[in-house]
C-alpha cells in the first residue's frame, strides 16, 4: 500500500468506502472486504498511530464530522438492538457506515430493493475504567492535531454516564456500529478494543418519538487486547530489565515499601505478589488470591478528601496498565450499584464491571459506624463473589447471570482483618503510627520521590511480564514438596490440603516476580519461609 493511499484514508475514509464499493460491491462479504483493506493499511505500528485517537483528551467534539478515529474501549453493553441498513442505494451508491444519514437519504420508499437489506449490530463502548495514564501514552504516541476542530453542534452529553462504572472521572461513552457481524459475536462485556472507524452523531434509539444524538463509531476494522493489554512478545527480554531480576525486584520491593507503606518491605512485597496475580484457570479454579493488608491507619481526620486516598494507589497507578481504586463508605456501600443492572432494556454499569487483569485497590478508611442497609449488603455480596470466585452477576428484570472476571482486589483495613470481606491473605502493616507516619501514607502524588524513568520503565517490564508468565513445578521441586508437606503435616495435625495450595499458589507468584518460568526447589523455599513470617505476623497482633 501507498503512503498517498494512507493519506486518502485519513483524510476521507467515506470516499475509500465509496471506491471500494464501486470495484468491489458485487462481494456479498464486501463488510469483511473493507476491514481487511483498512486493516492491512495500517497494519505497521507507525502507521497505525497516525490514525487519530478518539479519548477524552480528544472527545468527540474534537474531531470533524466522519473524521476516521480509533477509540480504545472497554465493551460496556453488547445487548443494544440490530439495525437493519440500505447496502447499495437505487443509485448504485454504497451504503451503510453511516453514509446514508451523510448523505441525507436518497430516493423514495418505493425505490427501494429489500434485497440490498442488510443488518449491523451495535454496541456501547466506553474510555476503559482503570487505565493508567503511562499505558494510554505507550499505545497512542503522539496524535495530537496541531489545530482543533471547532463544531457548530453543541456537544454530545456526557450523559449516560450511568453506563461508566464510575461517574466522577472524565470518559467518553460512544455507539459503536459494527458491519462485519462475524466478529460482533466473539465481543463480551468488559472486553477492551481499539475500533477504529468513522465518527459521525446518530440517535441512540431509533424507535422512539424522541431519539436523542449520541457520538457513534461506524467500524471499519478493531483490535481486541487481551490482558495484561501491553503487546510485548514474553519470549524477548526487556531492554530495560537487568540480567538480575532479582535486584529489579528488590529494588520494586523497596521503592513501594518507602513511598507507600510505611518502609514495611514485607507489605511491599505481599502487595507485588498481589499485583501480577491473575487467573490462571477457572477448571480447575486457581483464581488470584485476594489481600487484606491490615492494620493499615486511617487517613487524618483534617485530612482532604485529595489526602484521604492512600499512596499506594498513586504507585499502582505508576507501575500498573489498569488499576482502580474503590474507597468505601457506608454511603457508597449502601446507595451504590456494583453490579450491572438492566433497566428499561438498558443495561447501566456497576462500579466492578471493570476489564479483565485489572488490580482493584479496595480502601476501608472512609467507613463509620452505623447500619449497612439492603444494597450495601448486595454489593458487599458481589465484591465477595468477585473475590472468592471470579464473577460477577449482571441482573436483569426477571434473572441474573454471572460472567467471568480477572481482578486482583488488595483490601486495606485498619483492624485486625477487613470489616467486611474474606481474603485469602492478610498481612498486618508495621509502619510508624505517629502523625507523621500516617500521614506519609497519604501524601500527595507529587510528594512521590520517583524512580530514573528507566528504572521506572524496569519496574513496569517487571510486573507485566510477570502478569503474562506462565510457571511449571518440576518432578523434582513436585516430590520435594510432596516428602515435605507429608513430613510437616506428622508434627503439626492442623495443616490441611488449603495450606498447601496456598504455599503453591505463593510459590509460583514468587517465581513469576523473578520471571522464572519453572519452580525451583529453592524458590519454593523462600516463598515458604516468606509464608510463614506473613503467619507468625498475623498471629503476633494483639486482639
């Protein structure tokens, strides 16, 4: 392909549609044709980061009418009505991609051939809930036009911000239209996907009196990312990565447990394992297991509500591509909807409806005494769910069903175990609890003594090729654990086979921080003796 054929499809990808559809319409696969043509464009990196970025930095409003864009998504409602669309008009004009409404219609009712009916299906989409702003600049470059354009339309509302799982932060939420129904189907809520297509305003909903005009994507081609989001290939090395990962470990371990958490290296490094814990199977289950770090003080009651958040969300943000975090209150417990819920055949979002390999930073400092009411109840069930076995109910007028997550949830509470919520490890903070000590927990984000960017850029690689490793337990490492367990277990009755699953468990997420890709006998030991220093910790507080 041309670098001039590049540059029609930037400047006008309607009139691309339009030349494909003169050599090529009498393809009844011509939707698929068009995807592969701009997908092929742009196929290069460099070209592909040409195609303007549709986010909240460049809204809707941004960009000219039919401008083509590319909006990284999380798939909000898969569940909005098909519509039916002119293929070919009477003129012989292609149709669909929005092009009918461009074009202000054409002909009579009567002109029309039913046969060139076809169907596209639609979406919501919103900005992705957690992205952190490090990840949004690593995919996107530098797209930013040198001159804005200024629309003569107000702009869309934000409304419908009830279909963002969390309203305060800016978003954008867009119709997404997709002409290659083949892949509509393989499209799951949560999914995050770069579509990237023409951009025009069109009614939400075309059966009622009064549609209202909302910011709609008609699909050329799109990318689907799957976590941990980042496409780097997990057999390279990272340029930035020592030979030693153990020091860019320990060093990670180290940076957090100063910044954050009070110099406790061993939250720190509970935390980390945290961090690139994922799924790695739902059959069996072996699901990320969940972290109360306790004893954990509460923020200073003068304290802001800017300073009431902990550090430790700021450097998850710094080292993580998606992270949220949840502070909770009665108020939020009781009037907030943490699981999706349909109403008036519109399904609005709920605080967890977050992508797959996000970390769920969950505080309990804002809560109070008094009564947690039906709805707080609920979502302290939902978050439980999510939890224990990675799902989330999406409730409907009539049922409800549950579709599969991947978030990692770090609890923090000030007593001896979460006030609400069953985690699988607990770990208690020793930090300073003077004033000053609690509040270096809480200082600002531009009180962060950061890293060189890449040392920086080192602890990124370190944790996301964590999160995308893969380890095997040798025969060898398999009997050693075996003879030991069974060793263990003739002194000491009270150990169960859930002990020695969560040994497992913390022995590979030791290995995966190391990016070792087999469990030695060596590392299995110091995962253990790291265990049982978390345990001996946990027993060593005072009622």
């Amino acid at each position: 392909m041309t670098a001039d054929y590049k540059l029609q499809a930037l400047d006008d990808p309607t009139a691309v549609v339009q030349e494909l559809h003169r050599v090529h319409h009498s393809s009844d696969r011509f939707p698929r044709f068009v995807a592969e043509h701009f997908q092929n464009l742009f196929e290069a990196p460099t070209a592909f980061k040409k195609i303007p970025t549709l986010d909240v930095r460049q809204p809707p409003e941004f960009h000219k009418d039919r401008a083509l864009v590319r909006f990284r998504a999380m798939v909000q409602d898969t569940s909005l009505s098909a519509e039916m669309y002119l293929a070919k008009f009477p003129d012989g004009s292609c149709g669909g991609w929005g092009m009918y409404e461009a074009n202000g219609g054409s002909g009579s009712s009567q002109d029309v051939d039913y046969t060139n009916l076809n169907e596209c299906n639609a979406l919501w989409a919103t900005s992705v809930p957690g992205e952190s702003r490090w990840l949004a600049e690593e995919l996107d470059g530098a797209t930013l036009s040198a001159t804005r354009y200024v629309s003569s339309q107000p702009a869309p509302d934000s409304l419908r911000a009830y279909k963002y799982p969390n309203s305060r932060p800016e978003h954008v939420g867009v119709q997404v239209k997709l002409y290659d129904r083949e892949r509509f189907e393989s499209y799951k809520p949560t999914d995050i996907v770069t579509f990237v297509g023409i951009l025009s305003s069109e009614p939400l909903d075309q059966t009622s009196a009064t549609p209202s005009d909302a910011p709609t994507l008609h699909v050329l081609f799109s990318q689907v990312h799957k976590p941990p989001v980042l496409a780097r290939s997990e057999a390279e090395p990272s340029p930035h990565i020592a030979a030693d990962n153990a020091q860019v470990r320990d060093d990670l371990i180290s940076w957090i447990a100063d910044e954050a958490l009070g110099g406790d290296q061993a939250a720190a490094e509970w935390a980390l394992l945290s961090c690139i814990a994922r799924v790695q199977s739902r059959h069996p289950p072996l699901h990320p297991p969940s972290l109360t770090i306790s004893r954990f003080p509460s923020p200073p009651v003068a304290a802001s509500a800017s300073l009431a958040t902990p550090t430790l969300s700021a450097i998850l943000q710094l080292l993580l591509p998606l992270t949220q975090t949840l502070p909770l209150s009665l108020d939020t417990l009781n009037k907030s909807q943490f699981t999706p819920e349909s109403k008036d055949e519109d399904l609005h979002a709920g605080v967890l409806q977050l992508p797959q390999g996000t970390v769920l930073l969950i505080t309990e400092g804002g809560v109070r005494e008094g009564q947690l009411l039906e709805r707080g109840v609920m979502n302290v069930h939902a978050l439980q769910d999510v939890m224990d076995a990675q799902t989330l109910a999406y409730v409907f007028p009539f049922s409800q069903f549950s579709f599969p997550t991947d978030i990692s949830c770090i609890v923090l509470s000030e007593g001896r175990k979460s006030t609400f919520f069953r985690t699988h490890l607990n770990v208690p903070l020793r930090a300073p609890t003077t004033p000053e000590g609690i509040a270096a927990l809480y200082k600002p984000t531009d009180e962060i003594a950061l890293p060189s960017a890449e040392k920086l850029a080192a602890f990124r690689d370190l944790v996301v090729g964590a999160r995308s490793g893969k380890v095997q337990v040798s025969d060898e490492t398999s009997e050693h654990i075996q003879t030991e367990f069974v060793s263990e277990r003739q002194g000491d009755r009270s150990l169960t086979a859930d002990d020695l699953i969560r040994r497992m468990t913390v022995a590979k997420l030791y290995a995966l921080s190391l990016h070792e890709s087999t469990l030695t006998i060596d590392t299995w030991k110091r995962a253990k003796a790291l265990d049982d220093q978390r345990r001996a910790l946990v027993e060593a507080v005072p009622l």
